[in-house]
C-alpha cells in the first residue's frame, strides 16, 4: 500500500481538470487509494479501485448528513470556499443526507423518473432536440458553432423545465446562477447565486400552490401541503437539486460523447452503419468519459480501512466513479470502444444514491445522438482537441465549449 504526499499525486491540478484520466492511469499502479488536497486545500482521500469504489458506495459508515459535513469541513480548512459552501446551498436535500430523511425525500420523486415516465417524454425530447438542432444549423451556417452552448447545455435545461413546469423563459438567468453553483467562483458569488434562484424557486412554489398544473413542481407542492413531509426549506432545496442534477452532468455526457466519437473515427463510421449499437454507445461514453468522475463528499461516521488504509472518524472520502471505470475489470480501460461490455460501470453511482435520473439522462443523450448522426454526415471537430476548454471542477468533468462544423446535411 502506497500513500502519496498530498499534492503530490496529480489529483486536482490543473493537469487533473484537463485530463482527469491520464492523473487516474499514473494512479492505477500505485494503489486503490491516495490522500489529496482540493483546489482550496481541503484534505481529502480520494478512492480509485473499481472494487473499493463500489464497496465504499454501499458502505453506509460513509455518511453525507451535510451539517455534520460542513462542521467537518469549517474546522479542516476555516471555511476556506469549496465544498463547504456547497454543503450550504443544498442544505436539506436527498444527495446530501442519510436514511431516514434520505428515504422519504427520494421517495417523493423517484416515481416521476421511472423507466415508463421517462419513455413517454422521448417525444417531447425528441421535439425540442429537432428545434435545436434547427436553431444550430441557422446559427453555424457556412461555418463552426460551440456544440455546448448551442445544444449541449439547452437541452437538457429545456427538458428538466418542462419536466417541472417552469417557464422557458426563465433558462438564461437559471444557467447563470447554476454555472457559479457547480464552478469554482467567490464564495460572494456562490451566496449571491444561491440566494436568486432560492428566491427564484420560492416563487415559483407559490405559484404553483395557487395555480397547480401537471407537473413535478405542483406534485411536490401537493404532497408537501398534503403530509407535511416536505418543510418549506426541503422543497425548495428538491426543485433546486433536480434543477441542477438534471442538467449539469448530461451537459458534460451530450459533449464528451459527441468529443469521443469524433476523435474516434472508426467508432463513429461503425455507429453510423449500425444505428443499433446507439445505446451501447452512450454507455461506453459515461463508462470512457463519466460527467461526474468524483462523486459528492462523503464522511467517515467511523474508523474504517479502505484499500488497506486506515481512514479515521470525520475523513472526508471521494470516490473516483470515473478511475473506477478505467479499472483493469474492463478489459484495455482507456480504449473507446462502443461494442463492449460496460455492465456494472458507475457513472450514475451505485446503493442508496444511484442517480435518480439516469433513465432521463441516457434517453436524451440516445435521442440527441441518434439525431445529430442522422442530420449531419460529415460533422467534424473545429478545434485541435488539446485546446479544448475543460470547465474547472473537482466532481464534473465537462467541455466549456466544444467547436464543430456542421458540413452537409
Ligand atoms: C445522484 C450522475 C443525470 C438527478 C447522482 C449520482 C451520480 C449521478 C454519480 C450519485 C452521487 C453520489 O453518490 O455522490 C449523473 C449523471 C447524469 C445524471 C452522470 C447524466 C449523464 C441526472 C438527471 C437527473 C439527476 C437527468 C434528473 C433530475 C439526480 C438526483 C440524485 C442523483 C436527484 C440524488 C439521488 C440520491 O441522493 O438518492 N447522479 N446524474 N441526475 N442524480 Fe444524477
């Protein structure tokens, strides 16, 4: 067992934002588990072994109740920004507690994403895939457009907004302050961003108690109104979890995949004369390139070992979803290959936090990629792929932009 000193190890740096997979590869051979410093020097350990990863996932010693983790957190680093702030703006919601609250909140919602709901929004998906892609096409005509600002991020924004009844309208001030929320800015801005759409969804709580629709944001409010099972606070925190978890990382999945299959011509030319491998393909992107590499934080409850290090009470541990799935359980791990067995790998998480919307996540990204394919033949990469912009976080991993050119269609 090998533990490296703390910043030694790559993990975080700038390098580590760019290329999370060639830090996690220099990783692999040193052990399933290394000590780290995040951007604002917050100690953590960061766990890399496929096996470690999954069992620490459904090991409940690993707790997230968000107080506890913020008191953990204020007293490491004297409140330096980062995940303590985090912790703050999603004070009550269900990725940020323990059962039982984690129980009852999840259960409010999971139905509303189930593999038949979300199959009956596919031509829904499917309608505002073609309006944007259309308004691409106007927008990149007779040369390149940013795939991420143009496609990417409105998609599934609009979705997530339809899903829970909120104006379209109100997308450009809701990107914003979800951009700071997920980002490494001031904590001013952070406090600033939050407050607003707090605010925001507040608002639109209200409206939707005096003028219910069919949507998630009145079914919510019902129930909260109906049992008393969700305070104020909690329902606003839900709207803002869903809001944010629902577009943030099929953001990143919608850009990478389109990424990996232009830098990987063979795949892309066996997609396109075999549309069937589509879903296999979509999996093989959040296996290759997941959105969220680290999961959310975590706190040792109490001592425990992992990977044969001792990790003690009130350890803050991440667990490296994406080093895991470059693990050697999957056969030549950093090879993109859309006709492998990806079964088991963890980019929607595993036990009682498995991604509540990876039914929604995987249809649209299958939807927006058998479309794109459809509609442009000869798409190409309008930027060498070693200036592509990274957005800077230490769980996502996703294009700031991502320059294409149309071609024919
Ligand atoms: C939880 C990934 C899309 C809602 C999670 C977790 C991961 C994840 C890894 C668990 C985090 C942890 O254990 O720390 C992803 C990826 C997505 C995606 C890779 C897209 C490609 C979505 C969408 C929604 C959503 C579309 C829809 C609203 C949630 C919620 C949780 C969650 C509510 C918390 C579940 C819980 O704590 O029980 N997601 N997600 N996600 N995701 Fe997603």
């Amino acid at each position: 067992m090998t533990v490296e000193t703390l910043s030694g190890n790559g993990l975080f740096s700038d390098r580590y934002m760019h290329d999370p997979y060639r830090v996690f590869s220099e990783l692999r051979g040193v052990g399933p588990i290394h000590r780290a410093n995040t951007p604002s020097g917050i100690p953590v350990w960061v766990v890399t072994g496929y096996a470690e990863v999954s069992a620490a996932l459904m090991d409940g010693r690993l707790r997230k109740d968000s107080a506890r983790l913020r008191a953990i957190i204020d007293r490491a680093t004297l409140a330096r920004l980062d995940g303590s702030d985090r912790a703050e703006t999603v004070a009550t919601d269900m990725l940020n507690s323990d059962p039982p609250e984690h129980t009852r909140l999840r259960k409010l919602v999971v139905k509303g994403f189930s593999a038949r709901r979300v199959e009956r929004l596919r031509p829904l998906v499917q309608q505002i895939t073609d309006e944007l892609l259309d308004a691409m096409v106007e927008q990149g005509a007779g040369g390149t457009v940013d795939f991420v600002d143009a496609f990417a991020f409105p998609l599934p924004l609009t979705v997530i907004f339809e899903l829970l009844g909120i104006p379209r309208a109100d997308q450009r001030a809701f990107r914003a302050w979800s951009t700071v929320i997920v980002g490494s800015g001031s904590r001013d801005e952070l406090r600033r961003a939050t407050t607003a759409m707090g605010g925001y969804l507040a608002q639109m709580m209200a409206a939707k108690r005096s003028a219910p629709a069919d949507d998630l944001l009145s079914d919510l409010v019902e129930a909260s109104d109906a049992g008393d099972r969700l305070s104020p606070l909690e329902l606003v925190s839900m709207a803002g979890l869903l809001l944010i978890a629902g577009h943030e990382t099929t953001v990143n999945l919608l850009g990478s995949t389109l990424l990996a299959l232009l830098q990987h011509p063979d795949q892309l030319a066996k997609l396109r004369a075999r549309p069937e491998l589509l879903d296999p393909a979509v999996e093989e992107s959040l296996r290759y390139n997941s959105p969220a590499p680290v999961t959310t934080w975590r706190y040792a409850a109490e001592p425990m070992t992992i990977g044969g290090s001792s990790v003690t009470t009130n350890d803050i541990v991440l667990l490296a979803l994406g080093a895991a799935n470059h693990d050697g359980r999957f056969p030549d791990p950093d090879a993109f290959d859309i006709e492998r067995k990806t079964g088991g790998h963890l980019s929607f998480g595993h036990g009682i936090h498995f991604c509540v919307g990876a039914a929604l996540a995987r249809m649209e990204a299958q939807v927006a990629l058998g479309r794109l394919l459809e509609r442009f033949p000869d798409m190409a990469l309008a930027a060498p792929a070693d200036e592509l912009r990274w957005r800077p976080s230490v769980i996502m991993h996703g294009l700031a932009a991502l320059p294409v050119r149309l071609g024919r269609q």
